[in-house]
C-alpha cells in the first residue's frame, strides 16, 4: 500500500512557514513524506493574464527550496518533495488534498487565514478538501504544542463530539492516533446535557483499539464553539469534524480565535 504524504502549502510568508514546520515534525512522528506545495498561478479567472509565467515559476523553486533546506536543517533525515503549481493556491490545495494523508496551512489567527489562505478563498478550502486540514497559527509551529498552543509532553489533544448515539468514526480515528502518537492524553469533549459516563460509552470502541491513550470524556452544558474554545485553550491540537461543503461556526471560531492548531476532519 502507498503511504501517502503530509502536505503544507507554503507561499514564504510567516504563517506558511509555521505550516510546513508543523507538518513536518508530523510527517517524521508518522513516518511519512512531507509533500512541500506552491501554487504560483492566478488565484482569479478575473486577475489580468501574467506573461513573465517562466519568472513566477523560478520563484516558487526558489522559495519551495529555501523551505526545504530550512526544514532539512532541523530533520536531516525527512523525505521531501516540492512541487510548484501553475493552478493557483485554491486549486492546487484542493488538488494535492486528494493524495495526501493531511493537508497543513497557515493562519494569523483573530483574522482571515493568511497567505494560501485569502480572504473568502480560505472556508472554501477547508471546507472541500479531500484529507484532514490543519490549520496552524503562524505564533507556534510545532506539533507537539508551542507558542501556539501548549507546550509540554502532557498537553492534551482535544476532539469535538457531536453526536454521540452516532459518533463520527474518521473525527475519532483521527484524534485517537494524533494522541497516540503524541504519546498525550486525548479529551472527548462533547456540549450537551448528557453525562461523562454517555461520553465515555460514545468511545468505546476506539479506547480498545487504541489502549495506549489516556482518554478523559468531558459533557459540558452550553453552546458548542465556547465549549470546545475553553477545552482547546491549553491543547497540543483540537480537533472538529465537519460534514458539508461549508466552515460552519464551529469550525469558524476555532480557526479564528483557538491558540492550538485546529484540525478539520471530512466525514460523509
């Protein structure tokens, strides 16, 4: 079987720089290929032509080699591929998502998402990529927490459950093996009326799969978004689920206003 790879989409500013730092310290924790990307062609039908098309293209190799060398710098061992893309950022993000194991960008937080990520441009990407999105804050790059989140090797990855008579099988999957991996204790977090106890019966299942995670269940009452914004304040990592073609509020106010990095799962 082909392993796939971790992808960031980097454009050399800040925030693109915290995404391919994040992925790839995920893509060497995974054992993985990180797959640099830079979509160097229209973002807009309406933009006037470029000629100097050759000019773009140089560019994006010598600003995907510079991120490459910087990365190999701390991970000398990492398996890194650059490809520069003449789609433009949305279409070569939403492309690569197709055949990649996850798809990392970059966000200013408080704000639109930045770089690849401009203005309306950003909820459609995360809101139609193929594979899981992270979304990392230009502050704290790393994915064992940072600036941007927590530091430390207890910080929790945090995962969002809404339903809990149906809980999402791609939303846990994902969170238990980021806290497996992380070797970190991973809080279901889910705001309703139901108890700790109904939390803990919704996972089950993925607690025998993955005995090595510590997993704590939290019911909270209240509305979803400051619920999940208090459980993540601390976290390596939050992670939500989303199901249609949209970044609902939920999804929306963490990639705003959480600290940690968010990851955004598809489901059917």
């Amino acid at each position: 079987m082909t392993l796939l790879p971790v992808t960031a989409g980097v454009d050399g500013s800040a925030e693109g720089s915290a995404a391919a730092h994040w992925a790839a310290e995920e893509a060497v924790r995974r054992g993985l290929r990180l797959r640099l990307v830079h979509g160097w062609g229209l973002a807009s039908p309406l933009e006037p032509v470029v000629d100097r098309a050759s000019d773009e293209q140089r560019r994006a190799q010598r600003l995907l080699r510079e991120a490459q060398d910087t990365l190999l710098n701390r991970h000398p061992r990492l398996n890194v591929s650059l490809e520069a893309m003449a789609d433009g950022p949305r279409t070569a993000l939403l492309d690569v998502s197709h055949d990649s194991e996850l798809l990392v960008l970059g966000s200013r937080g408080l704000g639109p998402l930045a770089g690849f990520l401009l203005g309306s441009v950003s909820g459609h990407i995360v809101g139609n990529t193929a594979c899981p999105v992270v979304v990392v804050r230009s502050s704290g790059g790393t994915a064992d927490g940072g600036p941007g989140g927590a530091t430390g090797g207890e910080a929790e990855v945090v995962v969002g459950l809404k339903h809990l008579d149906r809980p999402d099988e791609a939303l846990l999957e994902f969170a238990f093996t980021a806290a497996a991996g992380r070797r970190v204790p991973l809080r279901v977090v889910h705001a309703g009326e139901e108890h700790d106890t109904e939390v803990g019966a919704a996972v089950a299942r993925w607690r025998t799969a993955h005995p090595q995670v510590v997993v704590v269940e939290t019911a909270v009452a209240g509305s979803a978004s400051p619920v999940l914004l208090a459980a993540a304040a601390d976290a390596a990592l939050v992670v939500v689920g989303r199901g249609s073609s949209r970044v609902g509020p939920v999804v929306h106010g963490l990639l705003h206003h959480a600290h940690s990095p968010v990851a955004v799962v598809p489901h059917g």
